[in-house]
C-alpha cells in the first residue's frame, strides 16, 4: 500500500478571515514569507508524496499562479543578483506535480473531496486540510502513512482537544491498538455534548483507500446542510478498517484569526531571518504591558 498522491481541499468560502479573504483566498494568505499552502504542500512532499491535487472554486486562481513559472520576475531578480529570491521562487514553481480541479459548488468537503475520484483512481490517498497547519519532526501526512502502510487501513491523524473545542471538530469513538494509535468504530461530526464520542478530534489530515468515493457518491447533506467527509467516514469504518494516530506535533487552526497570529508568532520566532529580532522585540513589548 504506497501512498503517492495527495488531495488538498481548498474551495471553502473562507468567512473566518474576512475581510483579507474577501479576494485574496485564504490558502493564499502569508505566514511569515510563503502562502499558508506551501507549508501544507510542503509537507505532503517532504511525507513522498509525488502528485497532488488541490480542489479549488472559481476565485482561487491566485494559488495556480503561484505555483507557476513568472519569467518577467524571474529575469528582473536575475538581473537585479538577487539569488536567493529567485531560487524561492523557482522552487515553489517545482514543489510537485501539482493538478487543480473546481468544486463548482460549494456542497461541503465530503463534496470537495468527491471531486478528485478520477484522479484518484484505484488507489490510497492522502488529504490534507489548509486550515490545519503543522509543526513536527515527522510530517505529520507521513507519520499517518506509516500506520494506514501497517494496518493495511485507512487513518485518520487525532489529537485530544477540550470538550469546549470539540463541537467544532469531530469526535472518534476509538480502542487502543498500540502507543499512539487506536482502532476507529464511529466517528461524529461537530458533536453535540451528549454525542461526544471522546475528546480525540480529527484535525485535517487522512490517508483513505477509493472506497470513500463510493459512499461519498450516495451521501445525503449532514451537518450545516452539506456533504460531511466525517460521515463518510462514519461508513467506511464500518465497511473496513480504520485506524486513528495520535500524531505528534503542534497544529495549528489557521482558519481563525487567533490560530493564525499563533502560527505567525511560532513561524516568526523559528525563522533564520526575523527569530532573533523578533525574541527582542517580544521581550521589549511585554515590558510595556
Ligand atoms: C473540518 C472537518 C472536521 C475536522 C476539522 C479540523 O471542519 O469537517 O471533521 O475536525 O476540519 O480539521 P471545518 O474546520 O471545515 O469546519
């Protein structure tokens, strides 16, 4: 079971951050240098992944720009010995294989993801959802990839959250298998308090087999009236199995405002460039409060 492609699901409306997502999408929105969807496809890459897919809609053409060749800027920061700005450049342009396909509608990520069927083929796949940014040794797609390679399964990348969070979240009825990872039996999305299941909430990463195209083909709209990946698959761990890692790393919720100046803060302080000013300056503010 080799995992090589990877979906990334980036249609959503981004309401949480608006006014700046009113024309520039959400994915698009810097933390500390790159777009929120690098480090998302950064990390896809960095797990082996060879050909990713990002689903978009009709107002996020700035992120296939971004991905591609810009030969006037290229020559002008040649020209200008601006090495390192080019090579950054370049290299988002040769990240991966990257594919797009819209939405068209905006029905709901279980929707998003039924989208990439045909790319998808007969084969395990990753997802990888942008709000949820990642800081780890192992990336966290890959430490998912090593356990759906082992149980033969697919996987679902938890982490316990407080009982406040969770109703934003989904919640998994799970069973210890080893250190770290737990057999799936049901999952919930944005439980209500007496359908909590456990406080383990997925939190935007899966590896799944093309069964979930399937299910996802004949789902009726669940919660917020839209088609629910999480119910999904509630189905699929019922019809095979499932497992879920408590993967290891800090995350964080970029698609509000507070998870985003979190990430920026954390991104800003391990940055070669701004890390020590920033600690400096940090310190010198905190005098003042
Ligand atoms: C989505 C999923 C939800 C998951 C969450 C965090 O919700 O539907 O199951 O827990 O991402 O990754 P959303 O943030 O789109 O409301």
């Amino acid at each position: 079971m080799k995992v090589r492609k990877a979906v990334i699901p980036a249609a959503g409306l981004g309401t949480r951050m608006l006014p700046a997502t009113k024309t520039v999408p959400k994915e698009m929105l810097p933390l500390v240098d790159k777009p929120v969807i690098q480090y998302i496809i950064e990390e896809a890459v960095a797990a082996g992944i060879e050909d990713i897919l990002v689903v978009t809609n009709r107002a996020k053409s700035a992120m296939d720009d971004y991905f591609d060749y810009y030969p006037e800027l290229e020559e002008r920061l040649s020209r200008a010995g601006k090495e390192r700005e080019l090579s950054e450049v370049r290299r988002a342009a040769d990240l991966a294989n990257i594919f797009y396909v819209r939405q068209k509608e905006t029905k709901g990520l279980g929707h998003a993801i039924w989208r990439a069927k045909r790319f998808v083929g007969d084969e395990p796949f990753a997802v990888l959802l942008g709000d949820d940014i990642m800081r780890s040794q192992v990336p966290v797609i890959g430490q998912l990839i090593t356990a759906a390679e082992r149980y033969h399964a697919s996987c679902v990348g938890v982490q316990q959250v407080s009982t406040e969070a969770i109703a934003k979240y989904s919640s998994v009825k799970v069973q210890p298998l080893e250190e770290r990872i737990f057999q799936v039996e049901d999952m919930v999305e944005k439980p209500r308090p007496e359908e909590i299941f456990s406080n383990y909430a997925i939190l935007g990463r899966y590896v799944l087999t093309p069964h979930i195209f399937d299910i996802l083909e004949h789902l009726a709209p669940g919660y917020a009236g839209e088609i629910q990946l999480t119910d999904g698959l509630k189905a699929l761990c019922k019809q095979e199995k499932m497992v879920a890692v408590d993967f290891q790393a800090r995350r964080y919720d970029t698609g509000n405002l507070k998870g985003f100046l979190e990430a920026t803060i954390d991104f800003s302080l391990a940055h070669p460039e701004t890390g020590a000013w920033l600690r400096d300056y940090i310190k010198e503010k905190a005098q003042t409060l």
